[in-house]
C-alpha cells in the first residue's frame, strides 16, 4: 500500500504546500516526502458542515478513511438497497484532493442494519447477502480504495480464539472469514485486503491470535495482505520492543501492517504534562511506522477533539487526539512533524553517539529495569536501540543473547532472571549509518544481595536530636537472614543513612518487628518513602522479605 501511492500523491502535494505558503510544514508534506501514509478518520458531519475540518484534512493528511460511512449499515440500508451518498462525497474529495482512502469496514459484528440481524435468512442466502455487499461495495469503488479493512475484529479479546458469537460467524460459521477475502479480491484485484483488530499490536494472546488467524489465512491461499492495528490507547503510551517484534513476525509471513485507528485517551481535565506524555506516544507510532519497513499508514481516529468518539464512550477521558477542539495544534502534533521532519532532505551518514547514563536497577528477585538517556540522532537520522544481556561480566553482544533491537524507547524491563544473581546489560545505539560504541552496565537481582524496597514509612516518635520508626520486616524466603542492615532514606541534607545494623534472628519464613531509635531530628508523624534492607543470605538463594506487608523480591 504504501511507497507507491505515496509516490503518485507526491505532485498533488506540492501544489497543496504551493497553494498554503502560511503554513510551514503541515505533516502531510514531510510524511508524503518520507513515503508514509498519514490518514484520519473522517466524521461525516463537520466534514460536511466545517470548512475548517476539511481545510486541515487536506492541508494535514494524505490518507482519508471513514470513521463510519462505509459501514454495512451505513450503506446496505435494505436488502437489494444501497445509500452511497457519503461514502462518494468523501471518495470525490480525496481523489480531487490526492488523498489515497482506506475502506473501513465490509464484515464487522457491530454497526449492521436491522432489516439483516432480524432476518430469518437462510445460511446460503446469508453469505449472498455478504457477496452482493462486498461486489456492489468494493466494485464500485474498484481501483480507488488502497486498502480494505475486509473484516474487522473476529478474534476474542479475552481468549485470542475466534469469536463465535458474531452475526457472521453464527449465520455463516468460521469459513465466513476466507470468504469475505476472496470476495473482496474478485471485486477489486488490486486493493490490499486487510485484517483489522483492537490489542493486535503487541504481545498476548489476543495478538497471538490474530497472528494465528492471519498465518493460517496465508497458509491457505487467502488473498489478505495486511494487518490494522487499531491502538486506542490510554496515556501514558509509548511503543515498545513487542511492536517491533509483531511487526517482524508479521513481516515474515509476507504482511504488512498500519496503524489504523490510533488515540491516545486522558482522563479530563488533562494537564499540560499529560498531554506532553501523550505527544510523546505520537511521535513513537510515527518514529516506529517509518522505522519498521512493513508499516504502510499511521491513521488516527479523528484529528480534532471536537469530534471524537472517545467521551461518548469512557465516561470522563478525552482530549485523545492531534488538535484541540478549537482545531489548534498540540504537542502530540508538534511531535509527529520533529519526526516527519528529522532528516528532511538528506542522507544520514553518522553513526550515533554511545548511550550516556546507563543504568540498571534490580526491581524484585527476578527483575531488573535498565534504563539510559536517549542519543541525539545526528543529521538526517533517526536512532534506535540494541540491547544484549549475559551473565558473563565484558561479554561481546555478538556472542551473548540479544534481547531486544530497534527499541524506540529508553527503557528495558529484565524478566525471569535468576534470585541474587549479577547481569550484565549492553546497550547500543544505531541509525542507517552504523552503530553507536557500547555502554555496559550490570546489577544483581535481589535475594542473597538485598536491594531498596520502596515503601511508605512513618516516624511514629521524635524527641530532641532522635526519632523512632516502626517497621516490620516479614522474612518471606525459604533461607534464614544471616545478619542484616536496614538502611532509609529521607529528603534533605540527610539524604540516605545506614543505620541499624541486625544479627540473625529469623530461621527461616517469620516475622519480626523493629523498633529503631536513631540520632537524628525528624519530626512525629513525618512520611516518607524509601526503605533499604540488605538481608546477608547465602549468594543465589531467595531471600526474599518484605516491608510493612509489601512484598520487596
Ligand atoms: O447513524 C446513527 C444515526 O442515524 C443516529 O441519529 C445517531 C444517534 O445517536 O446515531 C448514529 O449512529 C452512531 C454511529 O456511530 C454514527 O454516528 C452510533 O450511535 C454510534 O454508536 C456509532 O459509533 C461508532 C462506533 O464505531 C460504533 O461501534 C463511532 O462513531 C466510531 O468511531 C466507532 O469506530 C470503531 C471502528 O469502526 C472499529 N474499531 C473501534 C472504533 C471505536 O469504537
């Protein structure tokens, strides 16, 4: 879907950036340079009844789909009857304006007319009904539809199984899938016929699932050639490495992906911090389309929050798109366009810097965090990360396991590690150009090392140059403590103190209450939030503790 028609939409853009000097770069100029396709779901109303709304269409995007006009019963509006009045409207104003147009959606279990879930059809007559839909739908509009979401959420959510309790799947049962395929393809040879569906993204079992169905499509023959990922998302959101690793899987099947229906919602009224988060998980989706070179399209649900369907439907969250209501850019568009623009016009040709502040922070017995700064990407480039681990202290990434590669983000989560065990992490940066040195770091998971349990905890008691703390230490392992030491740490002047050094006192799983007197000026009832305790057992066996009831490893 992608390169090509952007290719044929790229003198249509020209004359558009010709006709509007006032606007410097509308995303639309440096995504259609960059061969993405930018599209936006389209309400009907307002395009209808706002110039503004179809003037930042046009200006802002080259990819237009229907958030409802193309729906079954939005056109099939009896059975040998059909209302095209929108769906041609909107086809009319992206041909005239270069716009390439995705279909959405021929078989769905929501949005169906009345005249046909009421029917008393038989199963024949049923896939005719869905065979005259798709011909007369995907006929009409044969050769100016990219791609067509053919059929939309079939996979559970909860089960990654197919949904059996669809319309589609209970009229017709399973094969309704392959068939709605092969009738789309007879409508129209060329469009790219697409699986579309919500969680499909990244990892689990529902987007299993639709790894599974899709496989097994192309396993036997079913013309499909995509997969939409919806990302209705909640802020904060940002791409991780289980994106990349589903676009590449995908990828390996022959399929290519778009994003199709992104948002990302904020609980109301949202902050001026909140809608910085929000940009960042923008400017993620589009740094992640261009970097993954099955990603055709970025789509979001809507431009403007004026019209969006997410209040109508989560009570109390909004503001989940690119504009405000009063059609002004926010940071989340000002995020897409440094992406769309970084290296516009030429070639990178300088590997990235060393990543700076790398740095691993044991989280539980089985986990660690490793974080680091992100590296300036340098002229024309765009960075991601690699990222390799080893129990092997100076181990060469090209002889340990790598863990994760093309990370947008700054951040790796280590599970199912070893209890009181040290890692070894190195993380590297690359661009076109080549790789970034690396920056190595390490850390061992708690148990037989302790680690900081950060808990709340409270002075109970103060007194001129002293105070006392309560705690209780629960000995949740299966080793008993071989001495111990509590530290905590609290803002100020004083900012981390070792302080109380304990012997033996548990055998094993028990629980014991510390009282501790320490020369220092805290007042009563003073709260704070980080508690340290190093329980000495034997090196690789979990001693696991907690603190005031909070499991610490
Ligand atoms: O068409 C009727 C109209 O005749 C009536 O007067 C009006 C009164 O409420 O309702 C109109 O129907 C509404 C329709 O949108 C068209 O505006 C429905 O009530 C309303 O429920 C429907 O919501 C749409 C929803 O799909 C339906 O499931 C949303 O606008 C649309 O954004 C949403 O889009 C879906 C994608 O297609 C698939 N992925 C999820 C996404 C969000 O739910």
């Amino acid at each position: 879907m992608g390169k090509a028609i952007v290719r044929n939409l790229a003198l249509a853009v020209c004359a558009l950036a010709i006709a509007h000097p006032a606007v410097a770069a509308p995303l639309r100029t440096s995504a259609t340079a960059k061969g993405l396709l930018l599209g936006v779901a389209v309400d009907m109303t307002p395009f209808r009844n706002e110039p503004i709304y179809s003037e930042t269409l046009r200006r802002e995007y080259n990819l237009l789909v229907a958030e409802n006009a193309f729906k079954f019963d939005a056109l099939h509006t009896a059975r040998n009857t059909y209302n095209f009045t929108d769906a041609d409207a909107l086809v009319a104003f992206a041909q005239a304006n270069g716009m390439a147009i995705r279909g959405h959606t021929l078989v769905w279990h929501n949005q169906l007319p009345g005249w046909l879930t009421g029917g008393t059809f038989t199963r024949d007559e049923v896939i005719a009904i869905l065979r005259d839909h798709i011909m007369t739908v995907v006929g009409r509009y044969r050769g100016k539809i990219a791609a067509w979401d053919v059929v939309n959420e079939a996979i559970d959510d909860a089960t990654g199984q197919p949904r059996t309790s669809s319309f589609w799947a209970q009229r017709i049962g399973p094969d309704y899938i392959t068939m709605a395929f092969q009738f789309a393809r007879q409508a129209d040879p060329a469009a790219i016929l697409y699986y579309n569906d919500f969680e499909a993204e990244g990892s689990g079992a529902k987007s299993d699932g639709v790894f599974n169905l899709v496989r097994g499509l192309v396993n036997q023959g079913v013309p499909i050639g995509g997969v939409g990922w919806q990302m209705h998302k909640i802020n904060p959101f940002r791409i991780s490495a289980a994106n990349h690793s589903n676009a590449q899987r995908l990828a390996g099947i022959g399929l290519e992906i778009s994003i199709t229906e992104m948002d990302i919602r904020i609980q109301l009224p949202s902050d001026a911090q909140e809608l910085q988060q929000q940009a960042l998980g923008y400017g993620d989706a589009v740094t992640f389309c261009l970097a993954e070179p099955n990603c055709a399209a970025v789509v979001t649900w809507g431009f403007t929050d004026k019209f969006s369907w997410v209040p109508g439907v989560f009570n109390g969250f909004g503001d989940a798109l690119v504009f405000d209501a009063s059609y002004q850019p926010k940071p989340a568009y000002t995020a897409m366009q440094s992406v769309l623009e970084a290296g516009q016009g030429g070639t990178c040709t300088t590997a990235p810097a060393a990543v700076a502040n790398l740095t691993a922070t044991a989280i539980s017995s089985s986990q660690i965090n490793v974080t680091w700064n992100a590296v300036t990407p340098p002229p024309n480039c765009s960075v991601t990360y690699t990222f390799h681990r080893s129990t092997t202290a100076n181990f060469m990434p090209s002889a340990s396991t790598l863990i994760a590669s093309g990370l947008t983000t700054t951040s790796n989560l280590n599970g199912n590690l070893a209890a009181g065990t040290t890692y070894h992490f190195v993380v590297f940066a690359v661009d076109a150009a080549g790789s970034s040195p690396i920056a190595r770091t390490s850390a061992p998971t708690r148990g037989g090392g302790g680690g900081t349990c950060h808990v709340g905890y409270t002075i109970v008691n103060s007194w001129p140059g002293g105070f006392q703390v309560a705690l209780s230490i629960q000995n949740t392992g299966t080793a008993a403590f071989n001495g111990w030491t509590l530290t905590w740490s609290f803002p100020g002047a004083q900012t981390i103190a070792s302080l109380w050094n304990g012997t033996a006192t548990q055998n094993g799983p028990g629980v014991t209450v510390v009282n501790m007197p320490y020369n220092a000026s805290i007042a009563a009832g003073a709260s704070y939030n980080d508690v340290g305790f190093t329980a000495n057992g034997p090196a690789g066996t979990p001693t696991g503790f907690a603190i005031n009831g909070v499991p610490c490893n």
